[in-house]
C-alpha cells in the first residue's frame, strides 16, 4: 500500500487539474451511514426494518403525493443529520492540495449532503448529480422553481412522520427535496443542468493537461460516480486514484487504494510530505 500511496502522491504532484469524484462512501468516515444494502440501510434506520421498508422504497417521490408526513420524516431526518455533521479531516487535505499544488478543481459527487460546501469547497465548482437536500423544489411541480431549504423538520422516530411539512413558496403545495429518487419523474433538474454545463466547460479547457480524478467511496451499486471517473480516465495524461474499502478494482496505470477515504487520503498526504 505504501508504493501505491507513493504513485499517487506523484500523479498529484505532477497534474495541473484536479477532479474529486465522490460517492456515499466519502460520509462515512464523517460518521453519516452506509446504505449498502438493505442491512446497512436498516441499521442506520432500524424503524424502517420494523415497517418492512428497503432504503429504495423509503426514497420514493410517491410518498409526498400519497403520504408527505412519511415522506418528509425520511427526508427530514436527513436534512437534519447533514446540518449536524461536520466534514472528517480528509476533505481539508484536498483543499490543501489544491493550494499548494495550485490545481484547477472540480467536484463530482452523488451525494446530497453538501459536505463539500460545508467544508469550503466553492459551490460554482461542485456538481451534484442527483440533487441536492439543502434546496426545495415543488412536488407536482408548478414550476421549475428551486429554492433553499431553510425549513426545521421535526420528525417522528416511533413513526418516522414528519410534524412539519414544507410548502411551496408559489402554490402552496407540499414541497420535496430537489432530489433524484428512484423512480422519479417529477424531478426538477435545471440546477444540476447549470452545474454539469459548467463540469464540461472544465473538461474542455482542461482537455490537455496532466489531470488527477481522486475517487472516494463510490460503489458499483449505482456506478454513475465510478463511470464518471473512468470516462474521465481514458483521456492521455489522466491518473485515477480509485479509493473504495470493498471495491477499489481498477486497471493500470490507474491506482486502486483499497481502504477507507479518509484513511486513503492521510496515505497520500504522509506520502505527499515525505
């Protein structure tokens, strides 16, 4: 592990441009719970288990039309969690790096925690490909209105009900996460439209320079993340640095740290020191 922690503190030194590829993983050493399969999901959520419910059928858009105190009690919850917690060690190294290699960056992440931004990542630079908690969409919609989630969400843990429900700012209905779920058609993707225009003008300028993809925690479960990198890798002068505990798989020359990302990450900063 030390050789490979040795290869990839090189491609970073090396590179001009950055790009961070984050899936669920990355929240884990921050302490926000892996979903991995329906056991995962009912640890973290053993209410669920009781109701006989799989994370996919808690994070369905049709609770909030048939049910919107359950389905704001999930999401609620959730909200809630990721206002509390607060970004692990491992993002500050990335944003040191970034300084003190002077990279051009970007963020690609599935997630909808906003840790990036809570850890002082520039928002302009992030893109989020399945949405966002921390903003609010309306549930039919009315329109294609996005706005930020500044709602207090009470919930429920005996029944995972909501005890407030957030409402449209233009009909009043009820309001939900501007979140993909599964099976959503309602969807409002104009905010992550903005942001992958802006990730591919950062490809384009960055077409020919020595470019780094730093993987955290993204799972072959929902691969966009792990596609995302790997498309990004075919390009001449590209390094993948792949860090999955469980599924770090990944041809040479691209790099394959299998651990932890916040374990990861120190492996590459103890080597970027030495």
């Amino acid at each position: 592990m030390i050789e490979k922690f040795g290869k990839a503190a090189e491609a970073i030194r090396n590179a001009r441009a950055l790009v961070i590829t984050a899936g669920a993983g990355m929240g884990v050493d921050s302490g926000l719970p892996d979903f991995r399969g329906d056991r995962g999901f009912w640890n973290a959520y053993p209410m669920y288990e009781r109701l006989g419910l799989s994370f996919i059928q808690a994070a369905n858009p049709a609770h909030f039309e048939r049910d919107p105190a359950f389905g704001w009690g999930f999401y609620g919850h959730r909200t809630n969690l990721y206002r509390d917690t607060n970004p692990h060690a491992g993002f500050s190294l990335l944003r040191e790096w970034i300084d003190s290699y002077r990279l051009d960056w970007f963020v690609v992440t599935s997630n909808v925690d906003g840790q990036f931004q809570k850890a002082g990542f520039a928002a302009e630079n992030i893109l989020e490909v399945h949405g966002s908690i921390h903003h609010l969409q309306c549930i039919h919609p009315c329109s294609p209105a996005i706005w930020p989630n500044n709602e207090t969400i009470p919930v429920d843990f005996a029944t995972m009900r909501a005890r407030h429900l957030p409402r449209c700012i233009h009909c009043d209905a009820v309001a939900r996460p501007n979140i993909l779920m599964f099976g959503d058609w309602s969807w409002v993707s104009d905010r992550t439209a903005r942001q992958e225009r802006l990730f591919d003008e950062f490809v384009a300028d960055h077409r020919n320079v020595p470019i780094v993809v730093i993987e955290l925690g993204a799972g072959t479960a929902i691969p966009t993340i792990r596609h995302a990198s790997e498309q990004l890798g075919r390009r001449r002068d590209a390094t993948v640095i792949r860090i999955n505990p469980r599924e770090a798989q990944i041809l040479p020359p691209h790099i394959s740290l299998a651990c932890g990302a916040l374990e990861g990450l120190g492996g590459i900063a103890a080597a970027l020191a030495g």
